[in-house]
C-alpha cells in the first residue's frame, strides 16, 4: 500500500472519545486522491504485494508470540452481512501455525449461555498466552443486534427492568471493563469493523445467488436486514464510539475492495504484535549445559 504504517494506524483508528460518523468513512477507499491516477489494477497489485508482505512479517511474529508465552491477541470481526469477515480471516490467517490460532464463529447463544451473562461465552473463548484468537462476530452482537432486535434480548433471561440509554452503557461499561481485564493480563486487542457499503452488499448477494458454488453462504435473513440498514449503522456507531478505547481500539476498515481489507487488516495485525516487544526465552544456565551435552552425544554417534 502507498501510505506509511503510521498513516494507516491514524487514518482507520476511531479515536477515544470521538463520536463516530460512518458517512465520514469510504468503504471503496483504495489510497486516497494521489493515488487515483495509478487505477484499480496497480492499486489492487500494490496491495497483494503489501498482503504478501505482512503475512510474511505476520508468520514470524506469531512464532515469536507462541515462543514467549507471555502475551495473547485477541482479533474481534464485526460487519453487515457480505462484508467478507471469513475471506479476510482465511487470507490474513493462512500463513499462520494452526497450533497458534483459533477462529471462534459466535452463533445466537444456547441454553447454557443464556443461563450466564452475555460475555460469559466470550470469557471461555478468549486466547491462552502465546495463542491469537479471532472473533467473527463477538460479544458486540449483544450491543447491536439485540438493540436492534429486543426479542433476541426477552431471550436471555435478564432480571426486569427498562431497556433504555442506561442499560446500554451499562453494557458498554462491561464490555470495556472485561477488554480492558484481558489486556491489563497481557491480551493486546485489536477490533475491526469491515466497513461495507449498501451498494456493494447487494452486488455481491447477487453474486451468491447467481453462482451455484455460492448458494451456501446465501441466506434470506441476510437480505431482510437490509430493510433496517440506517438502524443498524447508527448502532454501529454508537458502540464502536462508546467502546474505542486506548486499550481495545476500533478500526473502521473499508470493505468495498477485498484487497485492500485484507492488506490493512493484515498489516494491523502484525503490527501490533511486534509493537509488544516480545523475547524468544532465554536459556537457563542448566538448559545451555544440557545442549552442550545433547550437541557432544550426537556428533559422538
């Protein structure tokens, strides 16, 4: 990509405390006016070299995140249906170890999670040290989905009471007091929203129907969320503003070209990871005599 890798933390990032206004945000962003000239192709090409960059800066620093055993990162993916939250995963994701890595899907919640708070399943899903876990939809659901669907909420069990502003900052306090428990525990936390426009999203739902090979990720209830589009982006709005903080930031990642997703998704990702300053583990005094000895035993053979 042609912007520096502070540009790009800067230009995503919500800042804390900020007010977010998505009409501010262009999803078919692809590097600004003074790239425009350069056309969707030499874009696209740049940003494939860039992805191939990062994945390669990525795969080390997740070795060196597992070495350590000391930090954990936790990868949170919201969008509208069609954003491309599981094409993103799989290609930032694919030159990772399996060992390392985790993508937990969050479905409309069971029996037993309806019988503890919504974070609960979060909690049980959250990275051991050394681990990245990725979240594709997450505890955000209970912060806009259920807003915007109260029959989802009625479903888990609440004690009484009014569902008005101060339930929801109370539920934006829980989430940014439990993100911010993980990280005081070593969890750097990176959080993304794909950033998709109207337009884009119905092209690609005529894709899927279009394409046998496709019908599978097609679903009607998809296309009815459409119908509360302004809805749902004014929840956005409001929970990523409420819960951009210094210690769990949001990015507003624009989703309208698959390539550029993907490289400044992947480029964050790495970053942040090395920006912990981790260590490969120093060898004890013991260890290095026990190598010595291993080293003189197998050329002895």
């Amino acid at each position: 990509m042609p912007i520096s890798p502070k540009e790009i933390k800067e230009l995503f990032r919500v800042k804390p405390g900020k007010r977010l206004r998505l009409k501010d945000h262009d999803p078919a962003w692809i590097g600004g006016k003074e790239f425009a000239e350069l056309g969707r192709d030499r874009i696209k090409a740049r940003a494939e070299e860039f992805l191939k960059r990062n994945l390669e800066a990525l795969r080390d620093a997740q070795e060196l995140l597992w070495a350590s055993d000391t930090h954990a990162l936790l990868v949170v993916i919201q969008a509208m249906d069609a954003a491309g939250k599981d094409g993103t995963i799989k290609h930032v994701m694919s030159g990772v170890n399996p060992a390392g890595c985790r993508v937990v899907s969050f479905k409309q919640p069971g029996a037993e999670e309806l019988d503890h708070t919504f974070l609960w399943r979060c909690q049980k899903a959250a990275p051991e040290r050394g681990q990245i876990v990725l979240f594709n939809r997450s505890h955000y659901e209970d912060a806009i989905v259920t807003r915007i669907h109260p029959e989802l909420l009625a479903k888990t069990r609440l004690p009484p009471g009014t569902r008005g502003k101060e339930f929801w900052r109370g539920r934006f306090d829980d989430i940014n007091n439990w993100e911010r428990h993980l990280e005081r525990n070593g969890t750097a936390i990176l959080k993304f929203f794909l950033h998709v426009s109207k337009d884009e999203q119905k092209r690609r739902f005529l894709e899927r129907i279009a394409k046998p090979e496709k019908h599978w990720k097609f679903s009607a209830g998809d296309v009815a969320a459409r119908a509360r589009w302004t809805d749902y982006m004014k929840a956005y709005e409001e929970a990523i503003s409420e819960t951009s903080t210094e210690w769990a930031p949001w990015y507003v990642i624009p989703a309208d070209h698959k390539f550029v997703t993907r490289a400044l998704v992947s480029h964050l990702v790495s970053h942040t990871i090395r920006s912990l300053d981790l260590e490969y583990p120093r060898l004890t005094e013991e260890l290095k005599r026990g190598m010595a000895d291993a080293k003189t035993r197998l050329l002895a053979e």
